[in-house]
C-alpha cells in the first residue's frame, strides 16, 4: 500500500536531503491578509464602478478581482510547498510548486489585460455618463489599500533577499521567490491601475475628457500585459529547466579551467531546485588521477551549487 505523504518511496529514502528552497513563512502570512484587503476592495470597486457607471472604476474592480484569486493561488502554492517539503516523492523539494503558482498568476494577470483591453475599448466606442465625485473617492480609496498590500508584500521580498536568496551576486532577477514576485506585481498593477483611473476622473471632471476614462483603461491593459509576459517569462524558464544561459554555467567551466587538472567538460546538465540555488550533473574527461569527489570539492566552493552528481572518464596518458 501506498504511503499517503510518502507516496510509497518511504523505504527508499536518499540519504542527503533534496528539499532545497528555504520557504518564506513571512511572504505567506502577508500573501493572505493582502488576499483578504484585495477582495474586500474588489467588491467596493466593482459595486461602485457599475453605480457611478465609470469604466476606470469597474475595470479596475474586475483587476482586483482576478488579483484575489491569483494571490489566492499564491497563498496555495506556499501552504503545499511547505506541507509537502519533505515527501520523497518530489525529488528535488517542492520549490517549484511556488514557482508554478506564480506562472499560473502571470496567466491571470494577462486574462485581466485582456479584459481591460476589450471592455474599454467597448466603453470608447460607445460613451455613457460618469458620476464622477463618487467614483474618485473610491479610486482613491483602493489605491490606499494597494499601498498598503504592496508594503506588506516589499517586506516579504526583503525577508527572501536577507535569508540568503542571491547567495553569488549574479542574476538576481532570477533568484527571486517568484511566487512573491507574482503577487507583488498584481498588487503593483492594482495601483498603476487605480492611479490612471483616478487621472481619468479628474480629466473627466474638471476638463470634460470623459474620454480619458476608457483610454486609460486600455492604457492600464497595455501595462499588465508588459508585467505579465515578463512573469510568464521567468517562470516558464524555471519550470523548463531551460537555465543553461544562468551565470552559474559558465562560473562551473572556470572551476574546472582553474583548477589545474588537464580536464575537458564532456557534458554538463545545470538547473534551478530553490531560490538561487543549482543542481548540476557533470561529466569530465582527464588523462590525470581526479576523482569525483576532487571534482565536487571544488565544485563545492560556488555557495550556488547545491546537488552536484560527477563522472569522471579517465583518458589514457597521451
């Protein structure tokens, strides 16, 4: 019978441990209570918006909307990562579980650009009248709370640098939590969103450019999508292993270049298993008396490489 946690691989437990990616309890926490703000909000906005009849408003509603159920995802994603840290069945840890909720969140993101985009140009080509007063003060009220959830998050990103998540300088894009990194660029677009609405409202009002309502609607579409493709992006690059451009590559030719060792990488094999943090499986070729475990010491010295696997194929003396 199946173990339920261990998915029958208890009795062939490794030896080393393969759950790599550290967690950010704090991230988690903030994520939820940024869940709770974002749907409060979204319902505010989207009652509103159809009220005051203002496209900025409703679309900025519906923007929040899609935004609580990705960070919703996000919240998802940490609790069954750190639920699952230690199951034998995740060979390399359940750090790519964030990451995968992060991809998921970008899709969201690009679904809500995409519904901003068609509903105000639908509003632009047909116009209706605009309670504007009304619709500024909630603009400006979720906007506040877009303030809020996003310092909530900035301290989530801080806590994920300062505990050893770019730990060789290089690529810090990369190294991010990028499940964070999702739910702080949807709370990021709520603001930009929620800041070209309440210009369009003000344009409207004092200078009769109502207008100005449905284009910035589209403008705000134009923006999330950028943000989202840029998620889309780095995520899948993570969840297709596709890492072998990483810095990290070319830093491991230089160890074994330096090393003094007359040594030839014949195949090399780099991917992500945590925030910043590689496994790699290495074959070298050398007439000289190297064994693997010389090659991983040194190998060991890159603070990156977490899970190294060498084969050595010795050569004969030329």
């Amino acid at each position: 019978m199946m173990d339920k946690r261990g998915g029958g691989a208890s009795a062939h437990r490794c030896k080393y441990p393969h759950a790599f990616g550290g967690g950010n309890p704090l991230a988690e926490r903030n994520t939820l209570r940024v869940v709770v703000l974002t749907a409060v909000m979204m319902v505010v906005e989207i009652v509103c918006g159809v009220l005051f009849n203002s496209m900025a408003l409703l679309a900025d509603g519906w923007h929040m909307g899609t935004h609580a159920i990705a960070l919703g995802i996000s919240v998802l994603a940490y609790v069954y990562a750190r639920r699952f840290a230690h199951d034998a069945r995740f060979a390399f840890g359940t750090w790519k579980i964030e990451v995968l909720g992060g991809y998921t969140s970008a899709v969201l993101l690009a679904v809500v650009g995409f519904m901003m985009g068609y509903e105000s140009v639908s509003r632009l080509l047909n116009p209706s009248r605009i309670h504007f007063d009304n619709a500024i003060m909630v603009a400006v009220v979720g906007l506040i709370v877009n303030w809020v959830c996003a310092w909530m998050l900035k301290s989530g990103r801080s806590h994920d640098a300062a505990h050893g998540h770019h730990p060789h300088g290089h690529d810090h894009e990369h190294h991010d939590d990028l499940n964070l990194r999702s739910a702080y660029v949807h709370v990021i677009a709520d603001a930009a969103t929620s800041v070209l609405a309440i210009f369009a409202l003000l344009g409207g009002k004092y200078w009769g450019a109502a207008w100005l309502d449905p284009v910035m609607g589209i403008a705000g579409s134009i923006l999330v999508s950028v943000w989202a493709y840029g998620l889309l992006r780095d995520s899948a690059r993570v969840l297709l292993d596709a890492e072998m451009n990483a810095p990290v590559v070319g830093e491991i030719y230089d160890i074994i270049r330096q090393s003094g060792w007359q040594a030839e990488i014949s195949d090399l094999h780099v991917w992500r298993v945590g925030g910043g943090k590689y496994a790699c499986i290495l074959a070298i070729s050398t007439s000289q008396d190297v064994s693997a475990d010389d090659v991983r010491r040194q190998l060991h010295t890159h603070a990156a490489l977490v899970h190294i696997s060498v084969e050595v194929a010795r050569l004969a003396p030329v």
